[in-house]
C-alpha cells in the first residue's frame, strides 16, 4: 500500500489534527512535544512503547558509564511521561536469564538475555505493566529461556503475551477503570498463518473492552510496510480487534485508520543499540487515552541518544511526525 494511500485513509475516516493546548499543553504542529500528560477523570491512558532490547551494547553502556548513569538513568528523560500514564506496554525483544551473553561477546550472534538485574531496573523506572513476547528473540536461549523470561516478570508482577510461534499464551488481560483491556501477541517472521491470533481476538471479544493486537512483522529498516502487513492488520481489524500496535522494521512506519480502528505499523526502537542511521536512533511513542466519548491518540517522536531514549524536539520531532504519517493526534470514536 503507497504512503499516501495511508494518509488518506486517515483522513477519510475522520482523524482530525486537534489542538492539545487545553488538555496536555502541546497544539499540532508546534516542535514540542509533552514530556508529561495530565490525567482526566474516568480516562485511561496507555502509553505504547517502541523494542526494549537491553543486551549487547545496551548492555555494555549501562555497566560502563559513570556513576548514576546507568540502569534506570539510561531512561530518566522517559520518567515523567511514564508516570503520567495509567498502563505502559512495549515490546521485549530478548530473555531474562542468568546466562552469560552471548551477544556481548560477538555481535553477529543475535541471541539476547538480559541480565535480572538490569531488566528489573529498566522495567520499573518505566513503570510497566505488561510486553509482549511475541518477537523473533524470546526463544533465543530456548523454551528454559522463554520460560525464564516469564517467571522474573511474574515476580515483578508485569503482566506478558504472545509466544513466537503463536502457538500458546497468546494474550493477557489487563483492568483499570472499569475497562478490561486484552492484548494479543502474533509473530509473522516463523509461522505467518494468522488463524490462531484471530480466533483468539473472536474468543476475546465478548469480555474485552478494547482489544490490541501486538504483531511482531515485515522487512527491517523499511519506512512503509508490507502488504503482508497491511492485510494482517486489517484482518485483524476485521476480526475484531481495536487497536494494532507493531514491531520489528526497527524504523517508524506511518499510521493508518482502518474502519475507524488505528494501526500503528511500527513505533520503531526505544532502547536499543543500533546507531547506524538516524532512523534506527529515533522511535515512537503513543499516548493513547481511553474515554467513554472516544479515543485520544496523541504522538510522541522519541530520540535515542547512546541507548537513552527522551522526547524528541524541533526538527527530530518534525521528521518523525512526517514519518507517522503528518499528524500528531488523532480523535477516534
């Protein structure tokens, strides 16, 4: 699907450009960017996170840096922006376990765990709730890894989705205001059959407030996405899911409105150490409010400077808006 097709399907299905001056203190088309949200009565707000891989060079900085710039100060300029949120979700792309890295030692091996320690630390300075687990990583060190992985964030009392052969522990649940919120995980890059995902959202839907679907999917480093993508996304859409939030390009890819539901195609990186181009150190957030009259999707252009994610500003945030798609916020029903 062109780019332009996508923006133009956003248009037709009504997303309007709305000032944010009144509610969070940011109007469209202005080079800042909220670096915290004000909460609002019987509201929801979830803030959607970009890949979190925390081996390797990642890894390697947070050990190496001076004191009181690691682990949890890797994240410090994302504090107030996640502490205004009601729920936080982003995408693991990796194990905890007590392995030695395997990464660390030679990078070309693409097999990441995250030491416990480390990954507490991140994942409470980010106050999150629940990742997925649906990536081509979370099997790196195997089904003991994998499992691994889920026990430490038991204990941390995170909440975890998806496998990456979408062959067991598809979702999860989630509850906050009265609204129940079930996230679905499904990994295109092994088994690329959508059956199990949908009939999950089917299954779901009776019990769910919103549904959203966490897909793991299409080429790295490309700025549009797939057709494989697109028609994933709109089946399901179809299907009955709200919302679909992807991962894995590595790169922001536009934003497009589907019957009224939102695909965000892929948010990009958050913390992650591939510096190798401007678009792999830049990323996406979204702030998405829930109310019972509609839906606040607001963008935040995020910058990764040494794997240390912080709101982008000026030009940065210009360019990765223009990536999104041209438009800082949306208003669905």
């Amino acid at each position: 699907m062109p780019y332009s097709r996508i923006q133009r399907l956003s248009k037709q299905a009504g997303v309007a450009a709305v000032a944010l001056v009144a509610a969070f203190g940011l109007a469209q088309g202005t080079a800042e960017a909220p670096h915290a949200f004000i909460s609002q009565q019987n509201a929801t707000d979830i803030l959607f996170l970009g890949d979190v891989m925390l081996d390797r060079g990642v890894a390697r900085r947070a050990a190496t840096t001076t004191p009181g710039l690691g682990g949890g100060a890797m994240v410090s300029g994302m504090q107030p922006l996640v502490h205004s949120a009601d729920v936080v979700v982003l995408n693991f792309e990796g194990t905890i376990t007590t392995n030695p890295s395997i990464a660390q030692q030679d990078n070309t091996i693409l097999r990441f765990t995250f030491t416990p320690e480390l990954a507490k630390t991140i994942l409470e300075a980010l106050e999150v709730d629940v990742v997925s687990l649906a990536n081509n990583h979370a099997l790196d060190f195997y089904a003991a890894g994998y499992e691994s992985t889920k026990t430490y964030l038991d204990e941390w009392g995170i909440g975890h989705f998806g496998h990456p052969l979408n062959s067991q522990h598809l979702s999860t649940i989630f509850e906050h205001e009265g609204r129940v919120l079930c996230f679905v995980g499904y990994h295109e890059l092994y088994d690329a059959n959508t059956a199990s995902v949908v009939a999950e959202i089917i299954r779901l839907r009776p019990e769910c407030t919103k549904i959203i679907v966490f897909p793991h999917w299409g080429p790295e480093y490309e700025p549009l996405p797939s057709a494989s993508q697109v028609s994933e996304a709109h089946a399901f859409i179809d299907a009955g899911a709200d919302m679909v939030i992807g991962a894995h390009p590595h790169v922001v890819q536009p934003i497009e409105v589907y019957n009224g539901k939102p695909i965000a195609y892929s948010l990009g990186n958050f913390i992650f150490d591939q510096d190798f181009s401007w678009e792999t150190r830049h990323g996406l957030a979204l702030m998405v409010r829930l109310r019972d009259e509609g839906t606040r999707i607001t963008l935040i252009p995020i910058a990764i400077e040494g794997s240390r994610p912080s709101p982008a500003l000026g030009e940065e945030r210009t360019r990765i808006i223009e990536a999104a798609g041209g438009v800082d916020t949306l208003e669905l029903p």
